[in-house]
C-alpha cells in the first residue's frame, strides 16, 4: 500500500542537466518527485538529486549563485541527503577542468579529463561496480543495493572523472581501462554516482527506488 503521508524526492533542475531520464524513471517505479530551479524550494523535502547529463560551463554560467555549499551544508546538517549523478556528482567538488572554473566545494576534489589517466575519450557502457572491499557495506551502502546482483551492471557516460581528495569519502570503484574508477561517493549525508541509475534498467530502476525508500 503506498504511504500517503510520503514526501516526494527533490529534484534541481539546473539550466543545462536533462530531466527527462529521471523523471521517467521515476514514474515507471511510481515514485513521487518534486522539481524546481530554486534549490531552496525544495529543502523542506527529505532528499534532493542532483541530476546528470548537461555541461559545467553553462551551469556555471546560470546557476552558480542559487545553489551554494553552504546552502548544501545547511541542508544536509539537518537531516537532508542530497545526491549527485554523474555531472551532478561532479558539482560538489571544488574544481571542474570541463568549466576551468571551481565548483561548490562540498567534496575536496576535481574533476578531471578521462583521457588524462584512463586512455579513453569517452566512458560510455554498462560496467561492473567492485564490492570487494566489504568495510564499504555500511547500512546506506547496503540498503541502497539491497535485492541487486553484485554483478549487476550500471551504465556510465562522461568525459570527465572525479580526482577524489576528501579523505572522509567512501567509495566503490568500477574498472575502466584495467584501472579504478570512483563510481559511486559517499560522505554522511551527501551521495555520488559516476553512473546514470536513470539509464541502467532494471537494476538502475532499483537503485533508485532503495534510494527514495531508504
């Protein structure tokens, strides 16, 4: 029976990210959302997704002054999960090579062309995320792959990787070009994918709907 008194899931849309995926996403697992440009608008919600697929140079150029770290901060201080796919992801971190600009700042770190250290242009496809390191199975971690294969496959599309130097970050990795990846970020009540959960079917459709209920 679905819960009545559920708050939907955020989502920030920002000029140049691509909202369609997601929300369709959304509808097929029958999960209520709530989309505005104005990212205070949407604090009084549980969690916020911040979605992928767009530019960093055009965020910068229209969004940089209506979402702040700081408004991040205060969000997820009190209770709030925000969470970050792929350039969405790429957002929380201090420096974007793709904007030459810095970013919000929330994770130490910067975004970096993929052809720097994997040889590749482009990472599109579907990879294997690495569960070896079990230390990284706390409670969201495992809730959020709750009923997924670990051999499930997500679908990943960038040009641009996160250079993660925020010491308090968990991460699972996937391999990219028989090197290690950082796909999915976690740091208290902030929360990145590299890969698109959007566009990653039947598991992806599950990862999501773990996320929303969790």
């Amino acid at each position: 029976m679905e819960d009545s008194n559920k708050k939907p899931v955020g989502i920030y849309k920002y000029k140049s990210c691509n909202l369609f995926s997601l929300t369709n996403a959304l509808d097929l697992i029958s999960e209520k959302y709530f989309v505005s440009e104005d990212f205070s608008e949407l604090t009084h919600l549980k969690k916020i997704i911040l979605p992928g697929i767009g530019n960093m140079t055009s965020f910068n150029k229209s969004n940089s002054k209506e979402i702040t770290s700081k408004k991040i901060k205060t969000y997820t201080e009190n209770g709030g999960m925000v969470y970050g796919i792929c350039l969405g992801l790429q957002l929380l971190l201090d420096f974007s090579e793709e904007a030459n600009a810095n970013t919000l700042g929330v994770i130490k770190g910067k975004s970096i062309l993929l052809k720097k250290e994997f040889d590749i242009n482009l990472n599109v496809g579907f990879h294997k995320l690495d569960f070896t390191n079990k230390k990284l199975k706390n409670n969201l971690i495992k809730n959020l792959f709750k009923e997924i294969d670990e051999n499930a496959r997500f679908y990943f599309l960038h040009k641009y990787y996160c250079k993660i130097e925020d010491k308090g970050i968990q991460t699972i990795n996937a391999k990219i070009s028989g090197k290690s990846l950082p796909s999915l970020l976690m740091k208290e009540n902030i929360l990145g994918t590299q890969f698109h959960p959007e566009l990653s079917k039947k598991n992806g459709l599950k990862f999501l709907s773990n996320f929303c209920n969790y």
